[in-house]
C-alpha cells in the first residue's frame, strides 16, 4: 500500500512535465526534503503515518508547490531550447560554404534572386546566432533579474519558434531557387541539416511555451 509520500511524489510526478534531467532532480529534492521531514516528525513522537502527513502538509499543498517547479522546469527547457538553436545555427555557415561541399556546387551561375536571398539567409542566420547566444546568456545569469525570470522564457519560445520557421523557409528557399529539379542545393542535406534539426528546435520550443502557460 503506498504511503502518504508515495502518493504526493506521484501527484508532483504526473503535474510535472519538462527536460528529463532537471525534473528527475527537482523530484530528488522533493523526495528527499519528505523523507527528512518524516524522520524528524518521527524522532518528535508521531507514528509513521502521521508523520508523513505532517511531512507532507508542511511542504504544501500540490497546487501551491507545482508552480514554482514548472517555474524552474519552464527555464530548463528554454536553455535547452536556446543551446539546442545556437547549435544548429552556428554550423550553418561552414555546412553551407559556397563550393565547399558537393551539393554546394554552383554549377549554373548566380542568378539576382539567388544573390538577394543568400544575403537574407546569411543576415537572417546571423541575427539568429546572436539572439540565440543572448537566449543562452538570458536563461543562465540573466535569472537575477526580475524582467527576465518573468517574461524571458515565454520570449525566447518564441523568438525560437519564429527562428526556426524563417531559417527553414530561406532554407527551402534556396533549393528551389538553386535550379533543376533538385537544384546544385541538394534536397537530403537541407532536410538533414536544416529542415530537421530546426523542426525539433520549435518542438522543443512549443514544449516551454505549454510550460510557461500551463
């Protein structure tokens, strides 16, 4: 039969989704800060039972405490998402060094559209880069400021997703442009190495935003 603590930790469990390290730890803690209170409540006189209601009445209630996790979940999972972007982005201009790689190959000249939308690629890839960098920074030290606990995660979701979707469509952009019925720009490597990675970058962003507004 499972305890008083058995069934809060269960309770915290199902009302905490997120990044898998962070909440096996918050729930360490949980467990852990439990078990000391039964200890102590025990050492003072109560039975077993009473001392892990008093455990866990004196940790609070679900509803009081399941906030501040998903506070804490929501900020993981946007790091990881912001990290996860800088990743992506910043290889992008080696993946796609003009010439470097042989599905790359400028075989049919440079059109006017194609020059204009490879300076949109490159100028919008940078913008990325660098809000992304500021995300990374914004979820680890800029925790200490109160503009950015409350509203940062929700933005960076979002600048996220948004990145994600205007990378991805200068991307496709590109490769139809590129000529042919595939294009010099071959289709596998930009499903590969856009397309994809960019596809589980918003996923990963979708996911902080439920957290925020849950």
């Amino acid at each position: 039969m499972s305890t008083s603590v058995d069934d809060y930790l269960v309770g915290l469990t199902k009302a905490l989704p997120g990044p898998r390290r962070k909440r096996a730890d918050l729930l360490a803690e949980a467990h852990d800060h439990l078990i000391d209170a039964t200890e102590a409540f025990e050492a003072e006189g109560l039975d077993r039972t009473a001392a892990e209601q008093a455990a866990t009445a004196d940790f609070g209630e679900l509803s009081e405490v399941v906030p501040a996790y998903r506070e804490e979940l929501s900020v993981a999972q946007t790091r990881n998402t912001a990290a996860l972007l800088l990743g992506v982005m910043i290889l992008q201009p080696l993946i796609w060094q003009p010439g470097m790689w042989m599905w790359n190959q400028d075989v049919s000249g440079p059109t006017e559209l194609s020059i204009l939308l490879e300076r949109l690629v490159r100028w919008t890839g940078g913008a990325t880069i660098a809000g992304a960098v500021l995300a990374v920074l914004a979820t680890s030290f800029g925790q200490r400021f109160a503009f950015v606990r409350q509203h940062g995660t929700q933005l960076i979701a979002m600048f996220a997703l948004i990145s994600a979707a205007v990378v991805s469509l200068g991307g496709v952009s590109m490769t139809v442009e590129s000529g042919g019925p595939v294009g010099h720009i071959d289709v596998v490597p930009v499903s590969a190495f856009v397309l994809i990675p960019l596809a589980v970058v918003a996923l990963q962003a979708y996911r902080g935003l439920r957290l925020v507004r849950a």
